[in-house]
C-alpha cells in the first residue's frame, strides 16, 4: 500500500476544501473522508484492491472542489486530473487506469456500469457517506438553503433516501441497519 500517496493525497484534498474557490465548503471535505473510510471497509468486504479504492475516494470529487464550474462533469474531469496527480508519483499506468474508471463511474446519479469490484466500492461508498454526514447535509439545508425546520429535515431525509436506493444490493443489506437508525433519528423517532 502507497502509504505516502494516501498521506498526501489526504492533506491536499484538505487543502482544496479550504479554499474559497470551493464552493462546497469544508463539508465536502467531511463527505470526502467518509467516502474513504466507507471505501475502506467495502474493499476489505468485498475483497478488491485497497489501494485502488481508497486512492479513488480521495480523488472522486477532486474536480468538483477545484473548479465549480466542473461539477456536472466531474466524474470524468476528476479521472483526467487524477492521472496528472498520479503521475507526478510515479504511480503504475495500470493502476491509475484502473483509479481513473472508479473516479468516472461514481455517480450513482448518472448511471454507469461498474464493470469491477472497486468501481462498486467506490460508487457505494459515495452513497452511503450521506449517512456519515448528517450534520453537513443539515447546515446544507437550514444555513446554506435558508429552509424551515420540517423543509430541512424532509431535505435531509430524501437525500438519504435516494443515497440508499443508489447501493448495490450488497451493500444495501450491509448499511440497512445504520440507514434506518438515520431516518429514525431524522424522523424524532430514536
């Protein structure tokens, strides 16, 4: 594992997220570790490359928090910067293609296959971090979007639910539990 890749990677995404040209805030940074810790765990679970998925959850969103104007297409600015990162590395041509289709398949919003097992970490990853980051999703709504209570909190609650629905069928059963426990709490009912 390129411990020293991840390291850096880790610090300058940090730094990306603080700029003021990221229109997204240091939230999407929050949304960044929580893709990769959940990468992390979706690798070790399905038995695909560590290295790969979690050198893709840093970059996923690299393009999106650079350049706002990226945003619809960052899947696929994302991918090209990743190469430039990772080359300047050293890092193998075969690994950052492989990289490179996990950061364009991502989107569960814009529906590509997933063709290998770290695509669909990654992917699933994304999804679920959603759920990892409640109170970003709520400054989201009431700070940033200006909404009432119950318009917040309905904000919220769908964004979790179409997160969830854009798993894979594995990874739905496995984040099932935690999922509910969210809308419990997003519903007052916990």
């Amino acid at each position: 594992m390129r411990d020293d890749i991840l390291k850096n990677l880790q610090k300058e995404i940090y730094d990306r997220c603080q700029k003021e040209t990221n229109k997204f805030g240091m939230g999407c940074y929050y949304h960044i570790v929580a893709v990769v810790k959940n990468a992390e765990i979706l690798a070790s679970k399905y038995k695909a490359d560590k290295e790969i998925v979690m050198i893709a959850a840093w970059l996923h969103d690299i393009a999106s928090i650079t350049d706002y104007s990226l945003y619809e297409l960052h899947h696929i600015h994302g991918a090209q910067m990743a190469y430039s990162i990772l080359k300047e590395y050293n890092y193998d041509d075969k690994k950052i293609t492989l990289v490179q289709k996990c950061i364009q398949n991502h989107r569960g919003s814009v529906n590509l296959g997933k063709s290998t097992l770290e695509e669909l970490c990654v992917a699933d990853a994304d999804a679920i971090s959603h759920v990892d980051n409640i109170p970003s999703l709520l400054y989201l709504a009431y700070v940033q979007k200006g909404m009432g209570i119950e318009e917040g909190q309905r904000f919220v609650r769908d964004k979790l639910i179409r997160s969830f629905q854009k798993l894979s069928i594995q990874s739905k059963k496995y984040y099932q539990n935690k999922f509910e426990k969210a809308i419990e709490v997003l519903n007052g009912e916990s």
